[in-house]
C-alpha cells in the first residue's frame, strides 16, 4: 500500500427516524383518521393524509410529512362539514396535530442522531407531553363549543381547527 488512507465516504449514519418512532407515528395518523369514516370524502383525504405522513416519516422528510398533516386536516374539514359529530371531530384535529408533532421529532432526532440511535424514550416523553397539552385545549374548545351549540356550530368548528393549528405552530416554536 502507499500510506494513503482510504476516501471517506459519505455519511454513513442512516439519518431517517427509527422504526418505533415511525410505529408511533403511524399509530396516531390511526387514531386521527378514525373518526374520520363516518363521511366517506372525509376518509379519502384523510387516508391519503396518513400515507403522506407516515411515508414522509418514515423517509425523513418535513414536507412530505406536513403534506400528510393538511390531508388529514382537509379530511376534518370535510368530516365536520359531512355533519360528524363535534367531539369525533375534535379527537381527529387533535390526534392529527400530535401526529404531525411526532413525525417531525422524530424526523428531528433521526437527523440528529440517526435512525439506530436509542431515541425511544426522549421521542415518547415528547409526544406524550405533546398529547396532554392537546388534550387539555381540545378539553377547553369542547366547553366552548358546547356553551355556543346553538349558535353556529360550524364557524365554533372552523375556529377550533384554527386554534390547534396555532397550537401546533406553537409547540414547534
């Protein structure tokens, strides 16, 4: 040999997320789409949502990841304008939002410590934390929407969708 080293190569850590946060993931884009197949429109677009979201988890990519969370929030939309139920609503905002809040810490830790990095507990922890502040604000909207049912129910459910997205804006910021 002539003493020169070998060439480094490219990063050779693989920086997607690792499997069980994309298992997570995958779990609540579920439970967000759920409520959602009581209008048929409403399950395609959220379907489609889920597979966006959970693929771009999975690949590590934001865009495609926030691609999925619109899917699944035109799915809401369409769910509360089909005549779902204000709570399943809620519970479908709410699990798409921390859906999209795990997909992208997890596409985070991925990227900063690779794909088999123990990121397990940091990633649960995180979502969790994420889970209840949804669920307290869901909590909270659902009270005001009950106090104003029978007002405009519509214009109370289009504002609640507009409060977790700044929810969601907030808790990346």
């Amino acid at each position: 040999m002539n003493g020169a080293s070998a060439p480094a190569t490219e990063d050779a850590i693989d920086r997607r997320p690792g499997r069980a946060s994309v298992v997570l993931t995958g779990t609540l884009a579920l439970v967000a789409l759920l409520p959602l197949v009581l209008a048929p429109t409403a399950v395609v677009a959220g379907g489609l949502g889920t597979v966006l979201l959970v693929g771009g988890t999975a690949v590590g990519s934001d865009r495609v990841a926030t691609a999925g969370l619109l899917g699944l929030l035109v799915g809401v939309v369409l769910a509360g304008l089909a005549g779902v139920t204000p709570g399943f609503v809620l519970v479908a905002t709410a699990a798409a939002l921390v859906a999209w809040d795990a997909a992208v810490q997890a596409i985070d830790l991925g990227r900063m410590l690779g794909r088999e990095a123990s990121t397990r507990r940091a990633h649960t922890v995180h979502v969790a934390a994420t889970a209840g502040v949804a669920a307290l604000v869901s909590a909270f909207g659902y009270a005001a929407f009950r106090v104003v049912e029978g007002g405009r129910p519509v214009t109370a459910l289009v504002l609640l969708l507009l409060g977790g997205v700044v929810l969601a804006a907030t808790l990346r910021a």
